[in-house]
C-alpha cells in the first residue's frame, strides 16, 4: 500500500502494487474495504493512462472479490 500511495514511485510500480493488493485481496477479502477507496483516489488525482487502465481494472476485479465476501 505504501507503494501505491507513495508520491515518489514511477508509474509502473504504483501498477504493479495495485495487482499485488488485488491479488492479496483474493486471499483476504475484507481487505477489499480499505484498497477499493484508495485505488479509487489514486485514479482520480492521476492523470497517468498507465494508472488509471490498470486502476479501472483492478477495481472492477476488487468489486467481484467484494461482492462475493458479502452477497
């Protein structure tokens, strides 16, 4: 998370950790609450297509994790 929230990390790795984090999520789904805000902050104030192709993605797998932990 301290990747994905850092202002210093590249592009590539903010990327690379919000697939970690869904990827962990999977594993552990009520962590689902606390990374779906943050990916969801972090596309609106980057204006990076990188970020916010993989943001869009990965928040819509996080949705289908989350929904699944509370039908």
């Amino acid at each position: 998370m301290n990747y994905l929230t850092s202002c210093n990390e590249a592009i590539a790795i903010k990327a690379f950790s919000m697939t970690v984090l869904r990827k962990i999520c999977e594993h552990y789904p009520q962590l689902t609450q606390e990374v779906i805000p943050t990916i969801e902050l972090i596309i609106g104030e980057n204006n990076a297509p990188g970020i916010q192709s993989r943001g869009r993605k990965e928040l819509k797998l996080l949705r289908k994790i989350a929904a699944k932990k509370n039908p």
